[in-house]
C-alpha cells in the first residue's frame, strides 16, 4: 500500500519511521518533510491548503492512505476533500476536528455531554472576557479560542497577568486564533494525557503520557508546543484510563455521532487529575507532538494496519495494539528565542553519535544548507530513549543529547524528573 504523510515535525518523523517497518507498506511518501523523514520517504512538495493538488498526487500515485500529521489540515477540512474523492484518510473531518480547532466548541460539547471539565465562560469580547477574570478570581487560565500552536494558553496567577493575557489575545497576538477567548477556572491537579483511536464507533484505546509544556526547567517560563514527554503516565493508573473512557472518551465519541460529526482518528485526552477525578483540559484531534515520539517509541503493533483500520471503519476487527512496557523519554532540543523568536540556521554535528547510545534522534525543525544540517524551527530535535525506569531512559536520553553539537540549542534537564522522584520513593 502506498501512503501519503502530510507534515515535516518531530511527530511526523515517529510516525514515518514506525510506517516504514510494516510489511504493509509499499511507497512512503511525504510531504514537506524534513531531512529525518528522508530517511524513510520520498519527499515530494505539496501545499496542505492546495486540496486539488494534494488528491491529483493521490491520485497519480496510487495512495492507499492518507495520514494528516498536523492540526491545521485538519481543521482545514482536508480530510473530507480527500474522502469525497474516494481516499482512505487517517484524520477526522472539519467538523470533528473542531474539538481542536475550537476550545469554545469542545467546552460547549463538554456541557452537553456531562462530560466532566473546567467551569469556563466563552467571550467574544474583551469586556466580556474581563469580566470572566472577575467571576473567577486568580489563578485562572486564559485561551485563544483557535489554534495557536499550543502557545496560546496563559495560566495567570495573578490579575494583572490575566487582564494582560486577554488584551494580548484580542489585541492580536495569536491572529485569527485570538478571535474569541475561553476563560476556565484553574484546576488543582497533575496533568496527563490518554490517547485512543476510534473509527466512530469502536474505541481502541493506546497508552498516557506526560508532556512538560514550560520552556524552563522546574516548570517554569511561558507555554511551548511541549519540551519533552514519557510514556506510559503511571499516575494515571489502569483504574483512572477506565474512568477517563467511560466518563470523557466515550461520551466524546458517542455525542459526536450522535449530532452528526463522527470522529474518526487519534482522540488525544489532555487531563487534569484532581481530588474528585479526572477532568478535561482540552482535545487535540491528532498525535501530540512530542508525545507521538515516545508512543512510537513503544508501540510494537503494525501502525499501517492500525491507521488504515480507524480509517475505514474497522478497529473492531483488530486485536489490542500492543506496547512495550517499557518507559519511553523523549528531551526536545530547541532554538535559541525558543518559543519566541528562534534562531535558525545553527549547525548541528553529532546525531549518528547520538543515537549510537540506543537513542533515536527525531527531527523536528531542520533542513540541510550546502549538505550540512542546520536549525530550521522553534524545536529542532527530540532525543528519545527507551529504558526499564523513567531513570534509565531518562539517563540514555540524555546521554545522547550530550553527543550532540549545537550550541545555538538548549533543552530542558529535567523531563521525566517528577516521577524518577517517584521511583526513588517506592523504591524506599
């Protein structure tokens, strides 16, 4: 079977290499890419936007799948250009996607569904925002509606910065994204995420993680795409995944459905677990980033049987994927500017050195320049490692970031840090 991979980020460098390793896989093609995709794919260039295109390359090379990496094609409504003309495609359609696209749409949903969440007050104004703030009093959370490559989360501790957030979000700092504002009441808690695949009908369900959402070590500074992840989450524990089905997924999925918007791909939970349960932060309606790197770091099923599955309506038919029990780490090494205004262009040397320690190095945001490899993004790289303990892969991780050579990137030290501190008590 031949498959199209749309995206160029650390996620869809996981996904490319695990794709590559089934038997199933004819031609892996991909599209912008990125010089780690390259390893496992022809990179072909194609605009996301430009919907005809993208079906006339379907079309002219015989694509049996289509997976959508990122969010913003999604949102975009690819998906149902691409179904209307007759293509398998792993991904949900425009109107399931605004469970991403929309936080307002996804707390209005959470509503309907008894679906257990932040209080919240949707505004579409900065007046009614501001007195949101007031209703709830600090610490609160403040959101760009739309999608702000997760940067457009604000978690104010005081007023000053909450009234700060919302003029900067109606102000224009997140574009289009800023339109309206979501502001939630602030949830005491350690945060996780669950991942599940669901066809519409049947929901499968994958493995947690932890992400670490903070620029600066101790979770500290302001919100990125994320700085390093692991899986599995052990604090959410088999009784908490249980209960975040019954309770969130499946509600999710089964008043989708139900109000004519099915939801077919990887439902992506982000959690807070408090005193009275878990709770819904907010959905992302495609594989986290860097969460998907140590998800297919563990995963040991066949990802094409399982992608073509969810999108052709039968996960019913498949046994439960299967994940090695392993601890999987993932550190993000990121631009200098990072997640303001990165440094690009820095010369990176030392991968193959890096990933002889075990690791594997996924690109995120690089490109070659005179066949050199250099920084092209915000997060440039995510060295992941597999290990028996949060520890232990956290101490390969590391041990590979060290080999490499790049000093306009730093990364966090301390992924992972919160629970080894939670081995090394149970431990005694």
């Amino acid at each position: 079977m031949n498959i199209l991979l749309l995206g160029g980020g650390g996620r869809e460098h996981a996904l490319a290499w695990k794709l590559a390793q089934s038997p199933r896989l004819g031609k892996l093609y991909a599209a912008p890419g990125n010089p780690g995709i390259a390893h496992h794919a022809d990179l072909v260039t194609l605009d996301a936007a430009d919907h005809g295109a993208v079906v006339s390359f379907c079309e002219a090379h015989e694509i049996g799948l289509v997976v959508i990496g990122p969010e913003a094609p999604l949102v975009d409504g690819l998906a149902d250009s691409l179904r209307d003309a007759g293509f398998s495609v792993f991904g949900p359609s425009k109107a399931a996607a605004q469970l991403e696209g929309s936080k307002g749409f996804t707390k209005e949903l959470c509503d309907r569904a008894g679906i257990p969440t932040a209080g919240y007050v949707r505004a579409r104004d900065e007046a009614e925002a501001m007195a949101a703030l007031d209703r709830f009093g600090a610490p609160v959370v403040v959101k760009a509606d739309g999608l702000a490559a997760g940067k457009g989360v604000v978690v104010a501790m005081t007023m000053d910065e909450a009234r700060n957030a919302v003029t900067d979000i109606f102000g224009g700092q997140f574009g289009a994204a800023g339109a309206e504002v979501v502001v939630e009441e602030f949830l005491e808690g350690e945060e996780a995420s669950f991942f599940a695949l669901t066809d519409g009908a049947t929901i499968v369900p994958l493995a947690s993680a932890q992400d670490h959402k903070r620029v600066g070590e101790g979770d500290t500074g302001p919100n990125t795409g994320g700085m390093g992840a692991y899986s599995p989450a052990r604090v959410l524990t088999p009784a908490l995944e249980a209960e975040v089905i019954e309770k969130i997924i499946a509600p999710t999925v089964r008043t989708m459905a139900d109000e004519g918007m099915p939801y077919s791909g990887v439902l992506y939970a982000g959690l807070m677990l408090t005193r009275s349960g878990p709770k819904l932060i907010e959905y992302n309606a495609r594989f986290g980033d860097p969460e998907c790197q140590v998800l297919m770091m563990r995963l040991e099923s066949d990802l094409v049987e399982l992608l073509r599955a969810c999108a052709d309506s039968a996960l019913s038919a498949l046994p439960v994927p299967r994940f090695r029990s392993e601890t999987a780490l993932t550190v993000v090494m990121a631009a200098q500017g990072y997640p303001g205004t990165p440094k690009k262009g820095g010369l990176i040397e030392g991968v193959d050195a890096a990933e002889a320690t075990g690791a594997k190095v996924f690109h995120a945001g690089t490109a070659l320049k005179d066949g050199a490899l250099v920084a092209n993004g915000g997060r440039v790289l995510n060295v992941t490692a597999l290990g028996a303990s949060v520890r232990v892969a956290q101490a390969t991780a590391y041990a590979a970031v060290d080999r490499i050579d790049a000093p306009d990137l730093f990364c966090r030290r301390d992924i992972g840090q919160k629970e080894i501190a939670r081995e090394m008590a149970r431990e005694g």
